[in-house]
C-alpha cells in the first residue's frame, strides 16, 4: 500500500525492497553507500540483511 502513496521503508529495517528498488526510492542512494564505504570500508558494521541489499 505504501508504494502506491510514493512510500518507502527505512532502508536498515527489513523490508521486501531490493537494492534496485531502494536505487529508486532514494535519489541520494549512491551518496550514501559511497559515505557508509568511506567510514566502514571492510563491511564489518554490516549484517547478512544489510549486506545484501546495500552492500
């Protein structure tokens, strides 16, 4: 339902969006992947969840 009012869920809380999904939702996505990489660059504050959908 909340898609279709241009919802979108907090990117660290599960959810069913995909990373091209999340592309689309949030028009500052690469930023922020290019800052989380910048403070953690071996993923170690990742987990399974956020590994594959930001990762």
């Amino acid at each position: 339902m909340f898609r279709k009012y241009g919802g979108r869920p907090h990117w660290g809380k599960l959810n069913t969006f995909s990373r091209e999904e999340f592309k689309k939702s949030y028009p500052k996505w690469n930023d922020f992947i290019e800052l989380r990489r910048s403070f953690d660059p071996e993923s170690k504050f990742l987990n399974t969840y956020l590994k594959d959908t930001i990762a």
